[in-house]
C-alpha cells in the first residue's frame, strides 16, 4: 500500500508530463483545436502583431481587450440562449411568492414546461419575465443567483451542466 507521500509523487510524476506536453503543443499551435486555414492564419498573425514588443502594432497588455459575441461563439445558443434558462430557473424559484404566474402569461407556460408556449410570448413576453426575475436584486444577489445556478443547472438536450456547453476551439482563443 502507497503512503500518501509516495502516492502523491506517483501523481506528480504522471502529472508533470502531461502538462508540459500540453505546454509544448500549445507553443508549437496556440489554437489546437481549429482547423487549418485563413480564419487561424488570421488570428494568429494578429495576436503576434499586437503582442510583438516593437511591432508597430504592439498593444500594451494594460490596453489589450477581447470582445466574444454571445450568438453561440462561446457556448450553445440552443435550444435558447443559457440567459433564458437562467430567467426559467428564477420564475422557478420566485412562483411560490407569485401563485398568480400559475395561471398568468408570459409565466404560466414556464412553469407548465411548456417552452414552445412561452417563446410565442416574443420580445415582450422575455422582457417581461426578466423585470419580473431581475429587478430589485443588488449585485452581490444577482452574482449568487447566477453562480447558484450554474453550479445545478443542466442542459435539456445533454444533460451536461452549462458551464461545460462551451466550445473548445473558443477555449482555445481566449487562452
């Protein structure tokens, strides 16, 4: 039987490889994941220009910023966007506080689980949920409504928490 010393240089020394060879493949191609071709070219060419100190293109770090749409760039937008999940999961949570979203719309739908229904409510219907999800919370309560959320919350096609619905070749980009 290990020690637990002896078990953790076992993990070390399994470890250590592995991550240097993940540092050595990403030196070698910082964005593994992404198929050849000229949208890479591009990326790379330009984080090389605005990273090369004395490039007439370099960009100080302080100065550097990344800007990533949310239309499914960095993780899935379906079958909605995780920022209506994220509404359904407070509804959830307020209803019994609100028994009249039992038999309101745009709520009623909602907790029915009937997506379909609740999506034909449009932009006022979503906007409406959203003041009725949002409004009043600080920021710090905002902060914990979201991370409790993502912490359970799980996506109705994979099953896999949302925070694992992210794209790896986007994984990529940001590191």
């Amino acid at each position: 039987m290990k020690t637990p010393h002896a078990a953790f240089l076992t993990a070390v020394a399994l470890v250590v490889p592995l991550a240097f060879t993940s540092v050595v493949a990403r030196a070698a191609d910082p964005l593994p994941s992404w198929n050849e071709g000229a949208p890479k070219k591009a990326i790379v060419t330009f984080v090389e220009k605005v990273t090369r100190n004395g490039s007439p293109d370099f960009v100080p770090v302080p100065e550097r910023i990344a800007t990533f749409d949310n239309d499914g760039t960095l993780w899935a937008e379906q079958p909605v966007y995780f920022q209506l999940f994220f509404v359904i999961d407070r509804i959830k949570a307020l209803a019994p506080q609100h028994p009249e979203w039992k038999t309101k719309e745009p709520f009623a739908s909602l907790l029915k689980g009937d997506l379909q229904a609740a999506l034909a409510g449009g932009e006022h219907g979503l906007l409406e949920r959203v003041l009725a999800t949002h409004a009043g919370l600080t920021t710090e309560e905002f902060e914990k409504a979201v991370t409790d959320c993502l912490a359970t919350a799980k996506h109705p096609k994979t099953g896999r928490l949302f925070s694992e619905m992210v794209y790896q070749p986007m994984l990529d980009l940001l590191a």
